[in-house]
DNA sequence: TTTGATATCCCCCTATTATGGTATTGATAG
DNA sequence: CTATCAATACCATAATAGGGGGATATCAAA
C-alpha cells in the first residue's frame, strides 16, 4: 500500500515538530516536508506531490491563505488543511473560498489531527466544532425582511426586474397593462428610496429583498 | 444540574425507537417527546421546551425543512440537529439556511449522536464528514473567470453600473466622457450577450462577474 | 509593418424609463 | 359606513438608455 504523503506549513516550530512526530508514528503517513514558511510553496508541492497539506494561517511572508491559492492554481487535488490560533478573524472564510479543505484550531491538533487526516481523505471537511458553526452560522438566512415594507405584488415586480425583464415584458407576464407596471415601480422606487432602474436592481440582489 | 431536553422528530419507529434508548442510557438527557410526524410542531415545541430536536428530513405531512422554518419563528434557541438518509437531495442547504445547526446521515447515528449533541450545545455544529464537504464545497469559489472577456475597464464600468450609478455618473466618476462611458457600456452588452441596464446587471451579480 | 485589442470621443435617432399627476375598484380595518 | 390601502389604469413631459454609425491614439503581437 503507498503511503500517504504530508506536507507541513507552520511557522511554530516546536508545533510543527509536534505535528512531525505525532504523524510518524502513524506508518501509513509519510512527511514529505515541513516548512516555517510558504516562500516556495509552489516549488515544494510540485516536488512533494502531497496527498495533505498542513497549512498555518498566519505565517511570516506569504500567509497561508495566499498559499492555498497559488497551490490550487495548478494542484485541486491535494486536501489542504488550515491551522490556526483563532476561529474568528475573518481569515476563516478566506481561506475556505481559495480551496481549503478542512479548518482546525491548534488548540485541537493534537487531539484530531489523525482522524481529520483520514476524515479529509475520505472526501470529508475536518473542520473544529467553533468553526463549523461560524460556517453554518454563514448559511443561515435571516428573513424577517420586508424593512422596505413592499407589497407581494411590488416584490413580484421587483423580482421580474431583476431579472433583466423590461416592463413591456413585466406587463405582459403578469398579464396587467404597461402603466399599471409603471405605477408599481414608481411606488417601489419611492419604497426603496432609489431613482432608477439600477439602484432597484442593485438594492434588491444585494439585500437579497426578492 | 438540570437535565437535557430532547425533542425526537422520526418517521421511521424503530429508528426512532433506537434514538431513545440509546439517549435513555445518559442520566443527563430526557426525552421530552418523540413524534412519527410534525404535524404538531409548534405545539409540541412550546409544550416540550427542548435544548435538542433531533428532525427527520423525510416525514409524511410536514417535512424536516417546514418544520423546521416554523419551529424558528418563535425558538432561535433550540439546537437542531437533522437527520437525513442521503447526502445529496438538495434540502441539505434549504434545512441548513431555514436554521438547522447540525446535519448527521443515518447510518452514523449511532456512533455519532451522543457526541454530536454535546457538540451542539457546546456551540459547534456537528456535521457528517460528507456533508461537511458538501458545504465547504458550497463556499470554494470556482474562478475562471472572463469567461465573457471583458477587459479591465470594462470590468470596472460594469462594477459601477451594477452599484446603481447612471451613465453620467460613471463618467464624473472614472474622468472620462459620458459618450466613452456609452461606447464601453455598448462592447460590454455585446460580451454579455445582452440588451439592456437591467439584464446586464442582473447576470453581473448573478454570476458574480464584478 | 500591419493587424488586433483597448480606450477614448462624437453624432443622430429611437426606445425606454423617470416623474408628476389623476382615477377607479375591491378589500379591510376602524 | 367610511377612510385607507393595494392593485389597476391612463396622460404628459423630461431624462436616460439603446443601436447605428465613424474617428483617433496607443500598445503589443504577428
């Protein structure tokens, strides 16, 4: 059976040979470098052809999250694995949009690095309990909207305007005359506080209003 | 110390029949319900005052996900956790946005409930790896952008189109003449296959093209 | 050197949208 | 019963946007 190979980025040195000797204990894992810095990152994925990444947050020159997007320029294979001290500094989201696999808090490592390696591997996301709940936090829409106090029939109007229709077309899909349009719109328009078609437009996608 | 109240929401009996036993062997929980369907919901919620709802996805009547929406009109503390037998129908996200805090498969209930409802009342969001990975997959953001080849000024002007800012604006804007901005504005709805303000910004925000 | 892409500017004409009115109907809340 | 609101509809005028041209300058690649 071929080994699994493990590439380290921690600037924390004694962390990082923690890490290395937590995992060789481990036959199956082979390290196939462990570096206090991400410099030549590129240079050292192509060389080491890693199943896993070890990849700090914050580390002296290039951080970890500028790390993972050079790396997933050429490699979407490797499972990369963020490390970090704190779950709240916004580099969270960052790191998981450049292609991060997997987010553990330091203070976790020792307890589940083994089992996040082979969860990852598995096609799973490791991922600190602290963390998670930001991620899902992330997904949970808060609806009680309706702050512009819009009408279901101006929301269905503004949706339909959204979508790039005109209000010829707007008219005839509700099957309602053109003015009748005209004079939603302008009543939206004075809802929203805005004055043209763009503003509604923007207003709505970006305020997720329908 | 007060007990953990645990409301059951599982159309399958002896799976539900299972959670509770296997609940009923820690002193700390108690069961305050358990229901082959959701038609009660609110009821049983208000009645039951749980710290956990443990809800099937797939009921008769009223599913895991309207359940679930309507248990969070009124309680935004409850814990919820789902339980789905796959991992790939789509309400994983609609649960998820509608307030759920955890997502578990079936088939590691058992290894992983009692665990995962210490993680859940902790603050964390216990997750099945595979659906773990269905929602970092969610956030990764594919790049390969310019699939439309627009140019950086255009890019910028689409941005600023898509703020809401007339051509006039744009123009004060960027220092350069109103008929410059028309002369872009015309190239980028070429690119983008469309023929108006509204349809451009919609697919700019849509596709995230700004 | 010529070509192609980009950015800049102008003109003409038409279509669509914005603003300001007014008005009728039906449902609903006081 | 009546005041309000939502939805419907129309008119007139002004402003903005869309579609068709044509033109010049730069820069890099062929």
């Amino acid at each position: 059976m071929t080994p699994i190979r493990i590439l380290i980025f921690e600037d924390n040195d004694s962390l990082r040979e923690g890490l290395c000797q937590l995992l060789m204990l481990r036959e199956e894992y082979t390290i196939v470098g462990d570096y206090g810095d991400a410099r030549q990152v590129k240079e050292v994925v192509i060389k080491g052809r890693p199943d896993v990444i070890l990849m700090d947050i914050d580390m002296p020159g290039t951080n970890g999250v500028e790390a993972v997007k050079q790396i997933r320029e050429y490699d979407q294979n490797a499972q990369i694995i963020m490390l970090t001290v704190f779950d709240d500094n916004g580099h969270v989201f960052d790191a998981l949009k450049a292609g991060a696999n997997g987010y553990l808090l330091k203070r976790n490592v020792s307890d589940m690095m083994v089992q996040a390696i082979e969860e990852v591997l598995e096609g799973g996301a490791p991922m600190s309990p602290s963390i998670a709940r930001l991620v899902i936090n992330q997904l949970h829409e808060q609806r009680p909207i309706n702050l512009y106090m819009l009408s279901d029939r101006e929301k269905e109007i503004l949706g339909s305007l959204a979508k790039g229709n005109s209000f010829k077309l707007i008219a005839a899909d509700l099957g309602i005359s053109f003015e009748t349009v005209r004079t939603h719109i302008k009543r939206i328009y004075d809802k929203l506080h805005v004055h043209s078609q763009g503003e509604a437009i923007s207003k709505a996608l970006n305020e997720k209003l329908v």
